[in-house]
C-alpha cells in the first residue's frame, strides 16, 4: 500500500481537527452546548413516535431558519419515504425544512422512544459558524394520528458566559432544558 494514501493516525486527526477551529474563533467552537428534551408517554389508541425538528433563528424573528441542528423522522421507509410526513412539522417546514434535503448528514436521524434523550451540539458546524448575535432555538415536535408542538429557547451566541433555560411542553413535548457553556 502506498504510506501517502494511508488514514492519518488519531492524533494526528485531532491535531488536524484543533488547527480547524482557528477559523471559527476558538471561543464559540469550544462550547458545550446541549439539549434536553423531554417525549412524554401519552396514553392513547393510536400512537406513533413523534418526528422532531430542531433549528436556530434569530431572536425576535419569525424565521428563516439560520442553523438546522436535528431532524428525527422515520428514516428506515424504503425510497426514503419517511420524508412524507415530515411536512407535519409546519413551523419548520416554513422555516427551511422544505430546502433541506433529507436525509442531511449529522442533522437528520431516527424517530425516539418517549423518554428523555440529550442532544449535543458541541461539534454542530451550523452552530459554530453563527454570527454573534441572540437567537431562539426551535423544538417541533408532530406525531401521525397526533398533535403538533412548538416550544423556543432563548441562546446568546457565543456562548461567554453559562445559560441554562428550561421550558416545560403542553401535550407533544415535555421538560426541555437547553445548557451552553464556555
């Protein structure tokens, strides 16, 4: 095998992956960002896990999105036929679902079970090239034969000083509890 066309080892990946954020200003890419977020058992006939959609915009604005972060949808349906419902997210189908083609890589993922599950930004590219400013992150959640929530979360970015904001949903959505700190 030719050593030029080897994998780099790990360090050295690491090494290349901490040179890579001088661009973004150091900053902003170190933070630890994450959400929390709550899919409430619901006792009814007909149940479907809910398709979820999280973004960013700027605060005070109705839209467009400025950052897709997570789109969980049933990704499983042979020709991507999934997809279909996704739609239900309205908010976030106006918001920049619609240009968003599906599957997206390290945005789109599978349908959860009710329960709590965390997801971490830290290493979001779409995060970490914002412009400084306040922003409102975006959580929809839609379920088939279900109901439909939105719920926001101010976020100041970057990140220089530790937020922590915690929202409780109605019905689609429970406790969400964003984190970020420097």
């Amino acid at each position: 095998m030719n050593r030029s066309l080897r994998r780099p080892s790990r360090p050295a990946l690491l090494a290349l992956g901490a040179l890579g954020t001088v661009g973004f200003g150091s900053s902003a890419w170190a933070a630890t960002v994450q959400l929390k977020l709550e899919l409430p058992r619901l006792n009814v006939a007909e149940y479907h896990r809910p398709y979820v959609a999280v973004w960013v915009e700027k605060a005070g604005e109705s839209g467009p999105a400025v950052a897709q972060l997570a789109v969980w949808y049933d990704v499983k349906k042979n020709n991507n036929a999934g997809t279909k419902w996704v739609k239900d997210m309205r908010q976030w189908w106006r918001q920049g679902g619609r240009a968003l083609t599906l599957p997206a890589d390290g945005v789109s993922a599978a349908t959860r079970a009710p329960g709590e599950h965390v997801i971490s930004l830290d290493n979001s590219a779409a995060l970490a090239a914002l412009p400084p400013g306040k922003y409102e992150l975006v959580v929809e959640s839609s379920r088939e034969a279900g109901g439909r929530e939105v719920q926001r979360l101010p976020l100041t970015w970057p990140v220089k000083a530790a937020q922590t904001v915690k929202v409780q949903g109605e019905h689609e959505l429970g406790a969400l509890e964003l984190t970020a700190k420097p």
